[in-house]
C-alpha cells in the first residue's frame, strides 16, 4: 500500500531556506566583515529559493493533471 504523502506548505519551505540562508549570511558576513549585512542578504537568498522551490513544486503539480 502506496501512503499519502503530506503536502508540505509554504510556510516549512520558507523557514528551512531562511535558516540555511541566516547560516550562509554569518559566513558572507564574516567575510565581508558586516556581519547584519550578511545575514540580510543570506535571509533574502533563503527566503526566495523558499518561494521559488514552493512554486515549482506547484507547477509540477498542476502540470500532471
């Protein structure tokens, strides 16, 4: 028997890439040494693939009907 798997929402792929991109943002920070400037840009940068991976899960989605 084949389970279902849970749909994961918006909200779980965003908090995943956020916390990857704050990681990535303390390393371009150390070694850009601004360290809030860092984690800026890695926050934004995990931010958006949360989105973009969301969105193309989506469009595999509706592309299979």
């Amino acid at each position: 028997m084949k389970e279902k798997k849970e749909e994961k929402s918006i909200t779980d792929y965003v908090a995943f890439y956020v916390i990857i991109g704050v990681l990535l943002g303390v390393v371009l920070g150390n070694a850009i040494q601004n360290a809030a400037l860092g984690i800026l840009l890695g926050t934004s940068i995990g931010l958006a693939s949360g989105v973009i991976q969301k969105m193309n899960k989506k469009m595999e989605k509706e592309n299979k009907k």
